[in-house]
C-alpha cells in the first residue's frame, strides 16, 4: 500500500468548461467537476490507497475517475452531492480493480481445478499427467470463439453468473445463457476430439 502524500495528483483536464463568471444559467455538474476534484484530490488519493490499490495503479485509477466523472456527470447537482457522487465513482473503480485482479488469479486457479490438478500429489507420473490435462483443455479453450471462450471463462472459472456476465459485456442475460450452452458444447466437442476422458 503506498503513502497517499506521495501520490502524484496530477489530472489533465484538457476538457472544455464553460467560464463560470460569464455563464448566466445555472451551473451544471460538469461545471462544478474541477473545483470539487480539486477540493476532493487528496481526500480521494486517501480513498484509492486505503482501499487497497497498488502505488503503480492508483495515479491511473484516478485518471479514470476522473474521465467517467466528466462522461457521465449528473446535471443539476450542487456540489455536495456531486462530491458525494465522485466519491462513488472512485469506490465503483477501485471495486473494478480488485475483481480483475482476482478474475485473473480466479482464471488460473480454476484451469488447474478444471484440469483436476492436485498441489499435493507425490507421484510424478500422476503430476505429469496432470500437466498434460492441463495444457490439452488450454488449447481446446483457444479453439473457441473470443467471445464464447470470455462468457465460458467468466462462469466457470471466474464464477459470476450469467446476469453479472450480461452487466459485464452489455448483453442480456438470455445471449450470455445461450453462448454459455453454445460455448460449452464446442469445449466438450474439442475435448472429446483431443481425446480428453473426462469430456
């Protein structure tokens, strides 16, 4: 976890915004962004790194936030509740990271679990046999379509259900249920070709 003094805040913000002083409607959420991300910088560098973000990443999360404030910044706020919003901002990001990083971490362990590989088997030969499996249904699962193969990886070996899937890729959770049967037909087909007993 990194110290968030040394944290360097600095956010190009080469958007446009109108002049405030020259502007004779109501200021709107975007207008207000740059003052309450200045007010709120340290505060949410604080936020980034308490939440467990690594030093190499949190500058870019921030980066982030601050890009998906500017998109999709409510209008008609003041600005405590827009501050409150970009707060969330920056709690939804952070909650992103970590699920990638364990969706990797998920993706190895399952293939090894898959492949029904046990740390804690002596015999060699069984150790080689399962490194075999291993490595068979890896590339039965690079003979799959990118998007089958992401839906197939997300349910079983990343364990999210077909509608966190659908929120994920942006399809309804009837197309992610319907590549998820599609996808693991295929793998059980390449399996069984490969000739892997277990398929």
């Amino acid at each position: 976890m990194m110290d968030a003094s040394s944290l360097k805040l600095s956010i190009t913000r080469e958007l446009p915004h109108r002049d405030a002083d020259r502007c004779s409607v109501p200021r709107s959420g975007r207008d207000l962004l740059p003052s309450v991300w200045d007010k709120s910088a340290p505060a949410l560098a604080r936020l980034v790194c308490a939440l467990g973000i690594e030093s190499g990443r949190a500058e870019d999360i921030l980066q982030d936030v601050y890009l998906t404030a500017w998109r999709k910044c409510p209008q008609h706020v003041g600005q405590d509740e827009l501050k409150r919003w970009v707060f969330r901002v920056a709690v939804n990001r952070c909650n992103l990271e970590h699920r990638r990083r364990s969706w990797w971490k998920k993706i190895r362990n399952g293939l090894t679990r898959f492949a029904g590989n046990s740390s804690g088997e002596s015999d060699p030969a069984d150790q080689a046999e399962r490194v075999e499996e291993q490595e068979l249904i890896r590339q039965c699962l690079e003979t799959l379509e990118p998007r089958l193969r992401t839906v197939l990886v997300l349910r079983f070996f990343a364990e999210f259900d077909s509608q966190e899937i659908g929120k994920m890729l942006d399809l309804p959770d009837l197309t992610v249920r319907s590549q998820l049967r599609k996808a693991r037909q295929q793998l059980a087909r390449e399996l069984k070709r490969a000739g892997y007993r277990d398929a």
